[in-house]
C-alpha cells in the first residue's frame, strides 16, 4: 500500500513565524502536490512538483514555496504565516503515468495561526 | 476557467440508493475522479472516468457525459459508513505546459441516516 506521511497532525503557529510542512511518501512516485482545503472551497492547489528539485506554481502559491531535494521527501514553507493561512494541508503523491493518475493523499496537517 | 458544481450537502436513508452530481466546465478535458473522505481523514481514490458510460465497482458506479460536462456518483445499498465528503475532480491539460492538472470540486457532504 502507499503511504503518504506528513510532519504534524496539528500545528500552532504564530503570525510572521516561518512554518515548513513535511510530507514524505514511500512509493518511488515522480509527482508530489501540497493543497490545502477550506470549508466551500474544495481543495485547491498550491504546488506540485513532478521531478526532484523541480517545482511548479499551483493555482494559489502566493505566500508559500517548496522545496523537493529527494524525490520521496516534498516540503510546503510558509515563509512568513499570516491567519489567512489557517487551514488544513494535505500532501499528495502519485505515479506519472499516462492514465489514471490517481493521487495518494497523506493525513494532513491542520495549521492554525495566531 | 474552469467550475466544478456539487451540490453541498445530501441526506439519504440507510439500504436506499444515492445519486450525487458533478458538473463542470473545463477545456483540455482528460478524466474525472471521484474521492471520499471522511471527517478529518485523507480523500481516498473510488473512481476514474475518461469515457462516457458507467463504470461499476462494487457499490459504487460512476456515471460520465463528455458532452453535456456532467458525472454522477451512484452509491447503493447505502451504509452507516459511507456518511462523507465526495469529492468531483476534474483532469485537464495545463495551459503552457505538458502537464495535466486536477482542480477538486467543493465536495459533497452526505449523511446517512438509521
């Protein structure tokens, strides 16, 4: 079975400090996403990365960056949390195939910032 | 751009039959998952369409339209522990790049009831 893993299951921070959240999966997949989901909102994507030390902008990236030195390990920085940043983040990791494409998620992280 | 309607909540009763529908509007379209999630859980994977017509899995079978941009997820049989989110995603391909991308739904939240 894949396993998706992330750092924390609940997370407090303060505004202005940096916050990383980790997410390491053990399937060998190429592609690895960081969300987050809001209430009404769906999921709505920050970045993927479909390569190590490759990355690219999801819809929302603004206030975020990632980094993706191993291909297992993908980690979500805020650089400077703000409240508005207060949600649940959830990883995900899939195979880059040419067909379904499904995407593993891991348990996510629920931020709240102060 | 690209829309994706769910409704937001449903209530069916236990043993019965519940139809959700997915709607969306989309260019580039390459597949359309369906997801579930229970409260505070990750969305796990029940389904991938890519053609018309209804794919069967056991109690649950999805229904997609190319054409008329519409899926159902049809759940039978109904238990106490499919009350959750389901989730309506949509593949398509990302403008500028060779990559697809999957823009989630809002959700819909079903209850099932004794």
């Amino acid at each position: 079975d894949v396993k998706v893993t992330q750092s924390s299951r609940y997370l407090v921070k303060r505004t202005g400090e940096k916050v990383f959240l980790e997410c390491v999966q053990d399937m060998d997949h190429e592609n690895m996403f960081w969300y987050r989901q809001d209430p009404g909102l769906g999921l709505r994507l920050i970045y993927f990365s479909y390569d190590v030390k490759m990355k690219e902008k999801g819809d929302i990236p603004e206030g975020y960056s990632v980094s993706r030195e191993k291909k297992e390990r993908f980690s979500l920085i805020l650089e400077s949390a703000s409240t508005n940043q207060t949600s649940m983040y959830l990883c995900a990791s899939s195979f880059q195939g040419w067909s379904t494409d499904t995407q593993y998620f891991g348990p996510g992280t629920r931020l709240t910032v102060l | 751009g690209q829309n994706i309607d769910q409704p937001t909540e449903m209530t069916a009763t236990e043993g019965a039959i519940v139809q959700i529908n997915c709607t969306y509007q989309t260019s580039g379209f390459n597949g359309l998952f369906w997801y579930q999630q229970h409260a505070g859980e990750a969305p796990t994977f029940l389904s991938y369409n890519v053609l018309d017509g209804l794919e069967e899995k056991g109690r649950f079978s999805s229904f997609l339209s190319r054409s008329k941009g519409y899926s159902y997820l049809l759940l039978k049989e109904l238990q106490m522990k499919d009350s959750a989110s389901y989730l309506c995603a949509v593949r398509s391909l990302r403008e500028k790049t060779s990559y697809d991308k999957v823009i989630f739904g809002p959700g819909t939240s079903l209850s099932v009831i004794p």
